[in-house]
C-alpha cells in the first residue's frame, strides 16, 4: 500500500503543473527584416495573412504593422500571433494614404514585396510561393523589396 501512495504522490506535482502548461497559449513574435527601402520615405506596411485569406484583397490580415519606413532596411515586430502558416505582403507607403498605389496603366507606384521573396506575375504570387511557417517563440523573416 505505501508503495503505490508513494509512486501516486510522487506523480501528484506533475499533476498540479499540467493545467498551467495546458492554459497558457503558445504565441510567436515575427520580426520582419525589410531591405531596399526607397529613400522616399513614407511607412511600410506588412500584413500576415493565412492561405484562406491570401486571394481576397478585402480580407482582414491575421495581423498588421505599420512603421516610418528607414532606408536602407526597416524593421517591423509583430507579437501574439498564433503559430501556424502564413504568407506576409508588404509595401512601402510613400504617400501614407494607407493603399497600393498603381500608376494609369496599373503597374506598382509604390515598392512591395512578398515572404520567400516570392515574385508576381500579373498578380500576387499564390500563397504556397509566399508560405512560410511561425513558431511559438521568436521567429524572423528578411524580405526585399521590388
């Protein structure tokens, strides 16, 4: 009898720890690198999107972050985001009127750019050339502009 009570309360801490571990909720930080900024200067912008999200341009990112963009290279931390996969759309917003501009004959105004680096062709890149995945933890990602 004293040996299973024994094993049973040595066991009993592990117990008590589970349900913290269990309710906490593991989060990511992105930190996102932005190299070939203009020297034009306005913000740049970057959005966090999932693959049922990525097509629709009036979805709501999984989360957004603006800064003063800096040349040469502009960093933006994103926290609290649940870990999973996602693909980042950025883009440096000279005039700050907070949309992608396009000149008359609908060619890029402003740089932008894609995780991976991924390159468009007529339009965004499909999500899998953009995906990447987001640990819990501290993540980073280096993006260049184009």
């Amino acid at each position: 009898m004293k040996r299973r009570f024994g094993a049973a309360l040595g066991a009993l801490p592990l117990l008590f720890l589970a349900p913290a571990y269990a309710q906490e909720p593991a989060t990511a930080t992105l930190t996102v690198k932005v190299e070939d900024v203009s020297p034009k200067g306005g913000d740049m912008r970057v959005a966090l999107y999932t693959e049922a999200t990525w097509d629709d341009d009036k979805s709501t990112p999984v989360i957004d972050g603006v800064v003063p963009a800096v040349t040469p290279e502009t960093t933006i931390v994103l926290r609290n985001i649940a870990p999973g996969t996602y693909g980042l759309k950025a883009f440096q917003d000279y005039n700050r009127n907070g949309e992608f501009d396009f000149t008359a004959l609908h060619l890029p105004e402003e740089k932008y750019g894609f995780s991976n680096d991924a390159r468009p062709f007529f339009s965004d890149p499909g999500f899998d050339r953009a995906k990447f995945t987001l640990h819990a933890g501290e993540n980073t990602i280096t993006i260049h502009m184009q």
